[in-house]
C-alpha cells in the first residue's frame, strides 16, 4: 500500500506562515514605515515652513520700520537744510523765483543727502555751472542747472529711464550732477581734482570759485567769543 498523500497546508509546522503571507506582512510593515516617515517629514516641512515665514514677516515688519525711520529723519533733514540751501540760493540769484528757488532747494537736500555732499557744495557747484538756469545750454551741449553732458552720461540716464531732454527736468538733472560728482569724488579721492574731471577741463578759476565760496558759506561770518 501507498502511503496517503499529506494534504500541502500539513506540511506546514504550527506557527509557520506561507511565503506569499511573510512577503506581504513586509511590504504592509515597509509601507506602514514609510506612511509615518512621510508624516514625519511633513510636519517637519511644515514647521520649518511657519518658522521661515514667521521669520520673513519678522524680518520684513523690521525693513518697514527702518524705512519709516530713514524717511522721518530725511524729512527732518529737509526742513533743516530747506532753511539754509533757499537763502543761499537767493542770495546768489535774488530775482529767482521763489517757486522755482524752493523746487532746486528740495532736489539738492534729497540728492545730497544721497551722495553724502554737503547741499552748500552742490549750490556754489550749481551756480558756477548755470547760475541757477534750469533751461541752462552750453555750446558742448551740457544741460540744465548742473550742465549734464548726455552723450557722456547715457549709463546713467538710461538706469533712470530718462531722454535726453527730461535731463533739463530739475529733480533729474540734481541727480544726475550729485551723481557724477560723487563717482568723480570716489575716483581721485579728492575734491579738487573731482571738480577738475567735472568741468572737464584745467580751468583753474572755476575751481576756486567753488571752493571759495563754499568755504565762505560754511565759516561762521563772526567772531565766535566765549
């Protein structure tokens, strides 16, 4: 006699499970730990997500208040300077108008302020140049109060987005004579020799004059006693 034929599943020792069970035990507890792996890296993003953007608005509230406080302070810089660069700028030129006095004023303190020159300089600089004509043309074609030379400076215009004819516009034109001056300044490092490059020329008058009359405006007209 044969023997009789073990059914499969007998063959099976207790407590042992199928192959294809085991398999699929392993990838349930793989995908089981990549779930919570995901979840976990979930949260994580998320916070340091918050924690990024908390820090951003933080960072940018900080930026507004900084801006706040620098165009305060340009302000009080205005009424302080708008006191002393119109009088001069009268006194050099008494039948300015007094509109017209007030809008150069404006534009030589915010521009000054900017390039870090004294607003005194500017207006000795801009009455040697144009004696305070806005529509001011020279025979080498400079322009406007601080006599701009377009074809010399259309870096500068073009950054600004202006034509050659918005360069007689007073607030352009300031700008762009601080402008030049100061990277004239920057690249001899000396005040002379910036107004020498600005002139274009070896006109030693024209030096003088400046340098004069702002150092006459800036000493105290009388003795100061104790």
């Amino acid at each position: 006699m044969g023997m009789p034929e073990v059914p499969p599943d007998r063959l099976i020792r207790e407590g042992e499970q199928p192959e294809s069970q085991k398999k699929k035990k392993r990838l349930g507890a793989f995908f089981s730990g990549a779930l919570v792996g995901i979840g976990v890296f979930t949260v994580i993003a998320f916070a340091l997500a918050v924690g990024f953007v908390t820090h951003w608005e933080k960072q940018k509230a900080d930026l507004h208040r900084d801006i706040a406080e620098l165009e305060s302070r340009v302000q009080e810089l205005v009424k302080k300077d708008k006191k002393t660069v119109v009088p001069i700028i009268k006194k050099l030129r008494p039948q300015l108008d007094d509109n017209i006095a007030e809008d150069i004023s404006k534009a030589i303190i915010k521009y000054s302020f900017e390039y870090r020159i004294p607003p005194e300089f500017v207006v000795y600089l801009m009455q040697r140049e144009s004696r305070f004509d806005v529509l001011a043309k020279s025979k080498a074609s400079a322009l406007g109060l601080m006599q701009v030379l377009p074809k010399w400076h259309k870096d500068k215009m073009d950054k600004m987005g202006i034509t050659k004819n918005e360069v007689y516009h007073i607030d352009n034109n300031v700008k762009l004579g601080c402008w030049i001056l100061r990277g004239y300044i920057n690249e001899t490092g000396s005040i002379e020799k910036a107004l020498t490059k600005y002139v274009g020329g070896t006109h030693e008058s024209y030096v003088k004059d400046i340098l004069i009359g702002f150092t006459n405006e800036m000493i105290p007209k009388k003795e100061i006693t104790k």
